[in-house]
C-alpha cells in the first residue's frame, strides 16, 4: 500500500457540490464545498437544473478544496465521482446542452401511448404488470420529451445520466460507470449493461443505443483529466478518472457495508436502506435491485422517496423558532432540534405517522399519500417532528423485514449516513426502533469515501475490496437499543404502523379519485 498517495472525491449530491480528498487510510484531508440549488420549477412539478451550473459548481468546490489545503498535487494517483441518481441531460452533435437536466425530483408524466408489442407485451400481461410498466413510461424524462418538445429530442446526441455529463466535462470522452445506471433508461439490472436489442425498453424508450455513454465497472478507468477540465478545476491533466457509482451506493460501502448482514441506512433528502449482495434480488417483486459499487454486484434498496426531505419541509415550515434561536446562540439547528425530539417521549404519545409523501410504484402504490394519526390536544410540534422521525424508521425497518424474508439473510449491523444521522436522537430512535445497535460511520462523508475506495482499489492502492473497505471504514459511536423504548416501539410498529397502509389504501384511492392527486 503506498502510504504517501491521494484520492480525490467529486460528490454531487442533491443539496451541494464537494470535493474530497483521502488517503488511503480512510481519512478526510481536506475538503471543498458549495452548496447548489436542488432545481428551479416554471410550472408545477417540474424540477430542472442547467448542466453548466453543475460544472461550474464543481469546479468551485475544487478550487475551494486546494485553497483549503497545501499538498504537492503529484500525490493525488486519481480521481472518482460520484453523483445524485436519475438527473438526465440531453446533449447536441457538439456536446452542448440542449435543454435543461431534469432533475431526479421531477414529477412531470408523460402520456403512455400504445401497448408493449410481441412476446414482452404478452408476458407483462400475464404477470399483471402493466400498471407497473406504465408507470415506468409515464414517468420517464424521455418520453415526456419526446412528446412535448420533439425537437429537442430530435436533435439529441447523447442522453446522459448526470454522472456521464460530468465525465464526459472531466476527460471529453462519453463514458459512465454501470454503478450510476440508476434511472429510466434502457438498462438491465440483471446483467448490468445496456439492455438487449430484443428488450422491451427500448419499445417503452425513444432512447437508441448510439445515444447512450459506453459503460464501465467500478475500478475501471473511465478517461483522463483533460487540459480543459484541469484549466477549469485545478485537477493535475492527465490523472486517471475512475469508474465509481451512485452516491447511494457509495455511501453503502463508504460505510463499511459489504455484505448481506449489514444494513446501510442513509438518512438523506430520500431515505433508504442497502444490503450488498452478489445475487440478483428483488426485495419488491419485479422491482429490480440497483448497481452496487461493488463491480458484479446488487444493492437490493428499499427507499422512501422523501425521507429527510420531511424534516427539512418540518423546519421550513414550523422550525423557524429553532433556526432563529440557534443563529442567536451561535450553534447549529440541529441541536435544538434533537432537544425538541427529546422533549418528547419514544411512540410521540400515541402520534403515528406513515411517511409517503410521494407515491410509490408498487409498495406503496401511486394512489399512496403521507398521513398521520393519533392526534389530541397533548400533542405539540415537537410531537409532530419526532413523529416524522419515527415514522420514517418504522418504514425502514419494515424495509429491513423485507430484504431479510427474501434474501434469507438475517441483517445484525446498522450503519447509519446521510445527513440524518448527524442527529444523536435519530440514531437513537433509530437504534430503539430496529432493536439492534445503529453505527455511525467514522466520517460523515460516506459517499465520497466510498468512491475513494472504488479509486483506490481500480488504482491498485489496495489488492482487492474486502481489503480496502477494511482499510478504509470505521465505526464511530454505536447507539444501543434503550429496552423500555423498544418494547413501546414494538407494539406500535407490529399492531399499528404495519396495519396503516392497508388500512387507508381505499381511502387514497377515493382521494386520487375525487382530487386527482398524485396523478
């Protein structure tokens, strides 16, 4: 192992930009940060971005990072990105932007037009899903591009996940890593590579295969910096990019988890809980797993589309007491936050709440909606905001159940990420809902550390993964369950949150009906 050598980490999440750079040990140098603006909307429910505000940005947290730190630049043996899932941007002949990226959030629909033909059309009617392959293509950026703004489609080169954009900006080459391949395009889950010619996407997409980047494995090389790229960013011309994967699934082996029995949870704008495995597994019937960053393997994630995005919608909405006071103190939100959660004693008093605040595909449906039960004039803010804690960890834990009935593999750790887990009374609640001992990783910045392990190991700084997740991860401060806090956990998870959805499911339904929202 070279002692003396760098990794750099581009990480461009949902809510900023970072750069990164680790050794090979697993510690966190230095880092540039710059915080973006998720998306704009000119209509409603659109979310959008201008792909050069993307690079722009990230050249800034580079510059941000070298400032920040004095090295001899020689050291850094190569660099890795990693990026937020789903975002899609349409590039001309030139390889300029044709439109704005829409954004993972983006709730746009396409109309679905006409049924899937030949032997795929048959078999999807007979497995009863073409509600589920319909919702696939209404809910395609492509297709709602296709429809309303066809030229534009027709003048698209390349249609490129956000991480093919930025690496085609780094080396001037269309390449992607398999590991970001998380979205609606014409991907194989099961054999990780662009669909087959015979595949019914290519039938659901207008995407062609000349539109799409070439695929690597995390721990190829994916190009080198450019000496444009290098102007732009301070990146030393010539340095290898290496293929890493989604920022979900870095953070997943960022925080040490490598196999079946370690749960990754990541409290992030979406909430979401990872095993890594080596075998194909639906833990959602027909709902294929995502690319690990692990080459030639499976992240089988269950997600709850807005996750912390709830909490952040709590605070813009009813914190404002919380964000003044702590500006007047000088500390973070965060901690008078966690007082405001343990104001309150574990269950919220009887406040129970079901954390769908974006329909699902299948479980839940698209008719799902949040909602809360449970409420009497005991309850405060403070009962509404523990709630949304809670309510979120009951349905990662049932996410959790899931993956164990179908992998038949018992998980036993928890490694908590994201933003969330910043909260100590999070990871408590977590720790008390689970029934297992919730981790905090040793950093924060799991995704980015994650990618460095992909460099490191692609670089050949360590021999293999097992050797480099070894290496390069550590559990920080562990939280134990709290018994008496369990106990009321239990009940209330098995007789109630589990009874919710089926219980209101008839009543979305009629809401969707009557309202017609979600659509």
């Amino acid at each position: 192992m070279q002692r003396d050598a760098y990794l750099l980490s581009i990480d461009n999440g949902t809510q900023s930009v970072r750069a990164l750079l680790f050794d090979v040990a697993g510690n966190l140098l230095a880092k540039g940060k710059v915080e973006i603006e998720p998306y704009f909307s000119t209509e409603p429910n659109w979310a959008e971005q201008h792909p050069e505000y993307y690079w722009q940005t990230l050249g800034e947290a580079c510059q941000q990072l070298w400032q920040s730190v004095d090295i001899d630049r020689r050291l850094i043996k190569g660099v890795a990105l990693t990026t937020q899932r789903g975002t899609l941007i349409n590039l001309d002949a030139d390889g300029k932007p044709l439109r704005p990226a829409t954004v993972w959030m983006d709730q746009r629909h396409a109309e679905v037009q006409g049924r899937i033909r030949g032997p795929w059309g048959w078999l999807i009617r007979l497995a009863g899903l073409t509600d589920t392959i319909n919702a696939f293509r209404a809910q395609a950026h492509a297709n709602w591009i296709a429809q309303n703004q066809p030229e534009i489609w027709h003048k698209t080169a390349k249609y490129l996940l956000l991480s093919g954009y930025l690496s085609y900006r780094l080396t001037g080459e269309y390449v992607d890593s398999v590991g970001c391949c998380v979205g609606y395009l014409p991907f194989d889950f099961k054999r990780l590579d662009w669909a087959k010619d015979s595949d019914w996407k290519w039938q659901a997409l207008p995407v062609k295969r000349s539109q799409l980047p070439r695929l690597h494995k995390p721990g190829e090389v994916l190009g080198l910096i450019s000496a444009e790229a290098s102007a732009h960013t301070g990146i030393p011309e010539g340095l290898p990019l290496i293929a890493a994967a989604s920022d979900k699934a870095c953070e997943v082996i960022g925080a040490g988890g490598s196999e079946p029995s370690v749960g990754c949870l990541s409290y992030g704008t979406t909430a979401t809980i990872n095993t890594t495995t080596a075998r194909y597994l639906e833990t959602i019937p027909f709902m294929p797993p995502y690319p690990a960053a692990l080459p030639d393997h499976y992240n089988t994630e269950v997600m709850i589309y807005r996750g912390f995005w709830m909490v952040s919608w709590f605070k813009r909405e009813f914190g404002l007491r919380e964000q003044q006071k702590a500006q007047e103190l000088g500390v973070a939100p965060e901690q008078l936050f966690d007082t405001l959660v343990n104001s309150v004693p574990p269950g919220s008093m009887g406040l129970m709440l079901q954390p769908y605040w974006s329909p699902g595909v299948r479980e839940p449906g698209p008719e799902a909606k949040g909602a809360i039960i449970g409420f009497g004039d005991v309850h405060t803010r403070a009962h509404v905001y523990r709630a949304i804690l809670e309510g979120l960890a009951y349905a990662l834990r049932q996410g959790k159940e899931n993956i164990e009935k179908r992998s038949g593999v018992k998980i036993r750790r928890l490694r908590v990420s994201g933003g969330g887990s910043q909260s100590d009374a999070a990871m408590q609640l977590t720790a008390d809902i689970f029934g297992i001992p919730a981790e905090r990783p040793h950093i924060y910045e799991t995704s980015g550390l994650g990618a460095a392990i992909d460099c490191a190991v692609g670089l050949g700084l360590h021999p293999d993964y097992p050797s480099a997740i070894s290496a390069m991860t550590r559990v920080g401060d562990v939280f134990q369950p709290n018994p008496q806090a369990s106990a009321t956990y239990q009940r209330l998870y098995k007789e109630v949150y589990l009874r919710m959805y089926k219980q209101l499911k008839p009543l979305y339904m009629s809401i969707r009906d009557i309202t017609g929202y979600p659509r």
